[in-house]
C-alpha cells in the first residue's frame, strides 16, 4: 500500500464487497494481490464483509479464505449469516408463496423449481439446469 492508500485505509469503518464482477476475476479467483488488500484492511480493523446472489455456502467460502469475521450477505440479501453459519436475518417468502409455486410448476419440465432454505438448496426433480449449478 501506498501512504495514501494507507491514509485513506486509517479512515475506512468497513467495506463491503460483491463477488461476481467486483472481488472475483472472471475465473471465479481473488488475485493474489486482492487477497493482500483485503487481509491487511482485516488487519488495520476495517470492517470487511461479502455481499452477492450467490447462496451462503459460496459466499462463506470466499469469506473464510480473506479472513473476514463476517458477517456475510447471501441470496441478495435474504440471508445475513456468520462465518459459523448462524442465521442473523433472513426474509423468507410466505408460506403460503412458496406453496403456490410449487404447486404451479412442480411437474412442468420447462421449468427448473429449487428453493433455499438457510444454507440448504431443496432441488424438487434434477435436470440438466440444476446440475449446472
């Protein structure tokens, strides 16, 4: 770090960052040089945290391997969580939602239905969408 950028890091509070597109390269790594940035911010104190669409498990892999004390932003923001996985905030759909859309497309083949629930992704019928992901 320069003495600037050591200048402007001493009046960081924290950073939040996302994955795709922003920490990660497009080949789904941290650059050794970003991995650097961010374990010595951790260590001046400044807050770091992930936030992303991806599911919690993904994002907790890439904020264990930076150091972060979390806590981490999943599914766009429908779970806040700890790097031990403890569940902080979490907005679910209604019952009653969730309900509806299964049975809307539970046996349409157009249509590939997976929920998650916390760190758990319930798939209802493997196809080849969901052994993609």
């Amino acid at each position: 770090m320069t003495d600037a950028s050591r200048a402007g890091a001493a009046k960081l509070r924290g950073v939040a960052l996302d994955l795709d597109g922003t920490l990660l390269r497009s080949d789904h790594t941290i650059s050794a040089v970003t991995l650097q940035v961010c374990r010595q911010l951790i260590a001046r104190g400044v807050w770091l945290t992930l936030a992303s669409a991806r599911p919690p498990e993904s994002v907790r892999q890439f904020g264990e391997s930076l150091g972060s004390p979390g806590p981490w932003i999943a599914l766009n923001g429908a779970v806040v969580f700890t790097p031990d996985r403890r569940i902080i905030h979490r907005c679910a759909l209604p019952r009653d939602i969730v309900t509806d859309i299964l049975r809307r497309y539970r046996d349409r083949n157009d249509v590939s239905v997976n929920i998650y629930s916390g760190f758990d992704w319930l798939v209802l019928r493997h196809d080849p969408r969901s052994d993609a992901e």
